[in-house]
C-alpha cells in the first residue's frame, strides 16, 4: 500500500492549515450523503485539514452533509463557512443582527460550536463594512468563531474594511476570490494589497472550472455530467473558447514535460505563489481529492514558474 507524502501546511490568520484544501460546493447538489463522506474520508486520509463550504452551497445542504461526515472528527479540522449571500428573501447580507443568526444557523447545521474561519462571501453595499466588522468582532470574543475573512472583495474593499477596525479588534486575515493560471486578475491589485496587509489570500476555482483538469479538448463535445456539460465549445466568448483551450494544451505540454498532469500544474503553480495560504479545490469523488492532493508534492523551480508565465501570461 503506498502512502502519501505528508501534506505540507500554512497559515491563515492564527489558523494551521494544509496547503491544499477541500472545497465543499459539491455537497448537496452534485454528489449527495453517501458521495460526501466518501470525499470527506478521502480528504482526511489525505491530510487535508481546511474543509470550505457556505450556507448557500447544495441550499443549505453542504454544511449539514459536512458536520455529519465530520462527526466526531470535527476537531481535527479548520471547517470555514461563509455568509452573506442569498438564501432566501429573509436570509441574505451582512447586517448585524443577520450575521449572528446567519451564525448560527451555520453551527447548527454543522453541528459544531464554533466555526474556525467564517467569511463574508460578498460585500454588502447597503451595509457599512465597520457594522459588520462589529457584529464578527462579537462573535469571535464570544468563542464562536476564530477568525474571519472575506471572498470576492476587490482591493479597496478590502482597504476599507482594513480602515474600519477598531485597535484590538477582529480583522480580515484571509480574502478568498478566483485565482488560476487562465484568470489572473488578482495579480493587478488584489493579491498586492493582501501582501501590504498581511492577508493570506485563498483561491477559489483554481481549475477554471475543471477546464485545467484536460478534460474539455477543441473541436469535442464536453463529457456528459462535467460542470460545464451544458457550455457550447468554441464559443469565443465562453469559457470553453479555442483560444482558452489551446492555453491548456500548451499548459498540458508543459506538464507532461515534467511528467506531471495540467491538474497538478494547476495547483503547483498557485502553491508557488508567495501570498496563497491554502488552495480550495472541489471534489465529486476519492479519486479528485487524491489528484488534487499530489499536486502539493510539485514544488515549482524558478526556472518552471518563467516557462509557465511565457505560456500563461499576467495580465
């Protein structure tokens, strides 16, 4: 039986956390209770210690799958959740008395008393940031959660939510928005202003969707039950474009050079990037969480990561 590397860690905030980890937008919708602790196990037995989910994922039923999965392995683990987008008409933004309930409906359905990472998963525009800021501050002097971060904040958002706070308070320590080698935007102010702060940045879709797995190919038909099944290829607009796949084949090249798959390249890459704490990749089976996972064993030399930026440039 062979027997997988130890799975390297980094911080976020005062949070140990393992390099790679288990994005859990699956449950609930694409694989259902006998799926996920499937994938749970899987990632346990891998290493992965950042288990990443949100209240709208699976309409609720993500977080509810993944306590039970957890069970009594829940404090083995860094479990995040987020909040602020709409569950219903009722459940929805960032105002202070919605981020408690919000809360804790979340420890309910994960049947914990604490979440370690609890993110706000939009900005709210009808809410001041520093009245949410207050709210979590509460919560995490209450002991239900540990720290709090952001997604999808652009960077003065994030510089204004940094303003915000008062001395002692709680503070953003991570921002989780889409990173990957065919969408590197956040390279422009995003992931500078992370760095000027000390804010640990934490990429989502860092396979573009499974376009970086290799399994959409020009001129093909996408393969029945993939995320973008229903995407027409060659779209030039879409992302499935000939342009954006040629990328992956040269990317795929690349890879297969080194004797490595575009999937590990993918989330090598990402590791090698200074500011990124943790890589949040989805998984529908046992065999994508272990794919996933040897990625971490890919550690990029210079000389690799100025090949890599030739063919997938910044922008």
């Amino acid at each position: 039986m062979s027997t997988m590397p130890a799975m390297p860690s980094r911080r976020i905030g005062s949070l140990e956390v393992s390099a790679v980890g288990l994005g859990c937008n699956n449950f609930g919708g694409r694989i259902d209770e006998k799926g996920t602790v499937e994938v749970v196990s899987a990632a346990l037995d891998a290493g992965i210690t950042l288990f990443d989910t949100a209240d709208i994922y699976g309409g609720t039923r993500s977080e509810e799958l993944l306590g039970r999965a957890l069970g009594r392995r829940r404090d083995e683990v860094v479990v995040a959740t987020k909040f602020g987008m709409e569950v219903d008409a009722e459940r929805n933004g960032a105002k202070p008395d919605y981020v408690r309930r919000a809360l804790e409906d979340s420890l309910r359905r994960l049947r914990t008393d604490h979440v370690d990472l609890y993110q706000l998963h939009r900005p709210d525009p009808e809410t001041p940031i520093a009245d949410t800021l207050g709210a979590l501050d509460d919560l995490v002097r209450g002991g239900k959660v540990r720290e709090i971060g952001c997604s999808n904040f652009s960077a003065a958002q994030v510089r204004e939510a940094q303003g915000a706070i008062h001395e002692g308070a709680a503070r953003f320590v991570s921002l989780q928005n889409e990173y990957s080698l065919l969408k590197r935007d956040a390279e422009l102010k995003v992931i500078p202003e992370c760095e000027r702060l000390g804010i640990a940045f934490v990429p989502y879709f860092p396979l573009a969707s499974g376009v970086l797995t290799g399994k959409y190919r020009r001129g093909e038909p996408s393969p029945p039950g993939a995320r973008l099944s229903g995407v027409t290829p060659g779209d030039p607009r879409g992302p499935l474009s000939d342009e954006r796949l040629s990328l992956v084949e040269a990317l795929e090249d690349f890879a297969s050079r080194n004797e490595h798959s575009v999937l590990e390249l993918a989330i090598a890459w990402l590791l090698a990037r200074p500011t990124v704490a943790s890589v949040i990749a989805g998984a529908t089976s046992a065999e994508q969480v272990e794919a996933n996972v040897a990625a971490a064993g890919w550690v990029l030399s210079d000389v690799q990561i100025e090949e890599v930026d030739s063919i997938a440039p910044a922008p």
